[in-house]
C-alpha cells in the first residue's frame, strides 16, 4: 500500500492575515431570512461563503468585485452562478458590512 504525501505549508511562504470582521444591517438580515426562507437548501452554501469573507475576501471562489454606477463604492460576492452578496469592504479597518443578498437581477436593480 503506497502512502499519500500531503503537502505541509511552508511557515515563511504562508501570508499572515487578519481575519476580517462581518457586520449586517437590519436591512441585510431581513432581507436573508426572507431569502434563506424561499431557499432553505442555500443556508449551508451560505454559511461558508461568510466563512470565506471572514477568512479571506479576495479568495478566487467569491469573485469579489467593486460595483459601478447606482452601486458605486460597494462591492459583490458571488455565493452561487445566480445569487449575490451586496457588501461594504473597509480595507484599513479589515471591515465588512453585508447590505443584501438575492438573485442578480434583485441585487442589481
């Protein structure tokens, strides 16, 4: 039986990071018990893109981008093809306030 060699992360090449703090609006957490109510099968993808906001938000899976013309200055996440995470990103303080979650065409009228 031949072993599997797990790869251990090199201490000097794993970047230290802070890990982020979520913060909800009134508005966001209505708005998600609304939407987690209709999608009760969504609550556990959810659950782990917050996971990956508080780790890390630039990671590839949550396609975190800035907004442009009536959203400009906010930002997105995708938690799936269809459904999208409305947020604030403060840089400085290592801060995210989620605003709304829905479908893209909820998200974005």
């Amino acid at each position: 039986m031949v072993g599997l060699a797990i790869p251990m992360p090199v201490p000097f090449l794993m970047k230290s990071r802070e890990m982020w703090r979520l913060g909800r609006t009134q508005t966001f957490v209505r708005t998600a018990r609304r939407f987690l109510k209709r999608n009760p099968n969504l609550k556990q993808v959810l659950g782990i893109t917050l996971e990956l906001l508080e780790t890390d938000p630039h990671q590839p899976r949550l396609r975190l981008h800035r907004l442009h013309g009536q959203l400009d200055g906010l930002w997105s996440v995708r938690v799936t093809p269809r459904i999208r995470l409305i947020l604030t990103l403060d840089l400085q303080k290592n801060e995210i306030v989620l605003l709304h979650i829905g479908s893209h065409d909820e998200v974005y009228r």
